[in-house]
C-alpha cells in the first residue's frame, strides 16, 4: 500500500484508562480512481512505534462496486517491510524482486524493502467486498540495506475456548510464526466470541497493540471501540481481552521498543531527511515519460498500470520519530 498522505492531520487522543493508550483512526484517501479511503492509527503524533510496527491501515469492509477497490500503482519502498493481510477479499501483488502473490484472507504475505524494491498491489476483478489491514515494520540499521524479499504463510487457526487465533508473526498460545524477522516481534489476528473472556499470556518486554476491526472489547480493563488502536506499555506478563455482546476480531501487535529513531515520509523508511530526499530523488529519477526503468528500486514486470510519482516534499525538514 502507498501512503499518499503528506500532510497529517494532528489527532487528539483520548486516554482510555490507567494503562491503555487510545489511538483513534484518522481516515486518509489511498488514491485510486475512486480515492478508496482508509483508517490510520499508527503513526501519530502521539505514537509512531509499537515495538517495529510503524504505520497501521485499515480499511472496509468495502463494497468495490462503490469504491473501485484498491489500485495501487508501483511505488517504492526502503527500510521496511510490509504486512498484508486480509479479512474479505483478494489482491494481486507485484513487485521488482520478481514476486507475484495474491493475498487471501487468513494469510500473511510479508514483503521486505530492504535497499529498495517497489510493488503494485490491485484488488482482484472477483473481489466485491475489500477489508483488511495493511502494516508496515521499520527495519533495524543492521537491516535495513538488505536485500528485498517476500515470504508467504498461511497459519493454523489456534482454538481455545471462546477464541480462535492465527498467529502470522512471534509467538501466542504456544503457536510460533516460522516466519523470521529482523527484530522480536508478535503479530496474530484474535476473533472473541460474543462475551468471551481470555488471558493471554505476553512477553513483558514488549509494547502491545490492539487494534480493534469488528465488535468492541476490554483490554487490560478499559473499553476499545471498533477501528480503535490500544496501546499497552511494556511490563505486563498477561493481556485480558473480553468481547462485548458482539463477537470481536482483532489484530493483536507487539515487540520491544525499537530503540532506533527513524524518518519516516511517503513511502519511505530512513535516518535522516537528507537520506530521504535522495531516496526520492531516485525513484523521480527511474520515471521517464510515465514508465519505470530500472535502477534501485527495480522494475515491477507485467504492470499495466503507470508508477506513481512521489509527491513533492514539504518545506520543513523531516523529523524524526522515535
Ligand atoms: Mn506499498
């Protein structure tokens, strides 16, 4: 996915009790023909990290015949990977490293930036109804110059009472992502049923997110509404989640503070503003006359659609997130 927000809106944050931090969504259009438009909860201003998870989308579920679905031209990416993953319908995936996936619901599809790469990502003509989520992860140093990739895994579905999870990254309910990551990390889809009640158990060393998608929950004993992200501070051995009288799906994130400040702007994750721009200079640099040619960010191959220019960069300088 393309972030095609350049100018953020600032977001007042409510706090939803002694532990938990409420991000609540801003809706920012993706682009497109028809602007399909999504819920960002991460970053801003407030927070722009849990654990390496940096940037949080979500959208639908949407009927296709009203917003044209998604259509994401190829655009680049550096110093970070991305995470996509389905709740209804299907999207093809391309990109310059040579991967053509579609992403089905239930499974992980983790593409890794490294140096660069650029990708298109296009809703299948089968698709009526779009929901999701798209996430991105900031690379540590060692990392992010690495080599672009893309890995697929389709978990099993871990039932207990009341609870069925899928854990596509780390590890929950003693199911462990095979996976690999670049630093510890926890990500697992959470369905509740109607009242349900469950204890997980955590790793106390990490931050937690809780993004709610469908129905409302408590968490650590403060209430999260749908499209919400709750924040938990590291600490915590066990996480409380209890449905309301609707049945809940959640995404449940984590890992330990990242600990590395980055820059974060478009589509691009690095240190400094300077690296930034040249990052973009780049990309402008292997557009000519509407096509891509190759370069660092590669050529996206059988791509019918024309790559998208970065937008202009804003006056200040870029700061910083930490
Ligand atoms: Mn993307």
């Amino acid at each position: 996915m393309s972030n095609l927000d350049t100018r953020p809106d600032e977001v007042v944050c409510a706090s939803g009790g002694a532990d938990l931090e409420v991000l609540t969504p801003r809706e920012v259009p993706l682009g497109g023909p028809r602007a399909m438009r999504v819920r960002r909860t991460l970053p801003q201003r407030s927070r722009s990290l849990i654990g390496a998870w940096c940037f949080v989308d979500h959208y639908g579920p949407d009927d296709v015949a009203d917003t044209g679905g998604m259509v994401v031209p190829p655009h680049p990416h550096t110093g970070l990977s991305t995470v996509s993953w389905l709740f209804t319908g299907e999207i093809q995936h391309r990109d310059s490293a040579g991967h053509a996936a579609l992403v089905r619901p239930g499974e992980l599809n983790l593409m890794t930036a490294g140096h660069g790469i650029s990708h298109s990502e296009v809703s299948t003509e089968g698709t009526d109804v779009l929901h999701g989520v798209q996430l991105w992860l900031a690379l540590p140093d060692a990392a992010r110059d690495g080599e672009p990739g893309f890995v697929h895994h389709a978990p099993p579905a871990v039932e207990r009472d009341g609870l069925t999870a899928r854990v596509f990254l780390g590890s929950l309910l003693g199911e462990t992502s095979p996976v690999g990551t670049h630093t510890p990390l926890l990500g697992a889809e959470l369905l509740l049923a109607a009242g349900a009640r469950v204890v997980l158990d955590v790793d106390a060393s990490y931050e937690h997110g809780v993004l709610v998608d469908t129905g409302s929950v408590s968490a650590a004993g403060a209430p999260l509404a749908a499209n919400d992200l709750g924040y938990l501070a590291p600490g915590r051995s066990t996480l409380e989640l209890v449905a309301g009288d609707e049945p809940a799906r959640l995404l449940l994130l984590g890992g330990p503070p990242f600990g590395e400040e980055i820059v974060m702007w478009w589509n691009f994750v690095g240190r400094t503003h300077e690296e930034v721009v040249a990052y973009r200079e780049v990309w402008q640099s292997q557009l000519v006359d509407g096509t891509q040619h190759d370069g660092r960010f590669g050529v996206v191959a059988d791509e019918p659609l024309a790559p998208l220019p970065a937008p202009e960069l804003p006056n200040a300088r870029l700061r910083t997130r930490s």
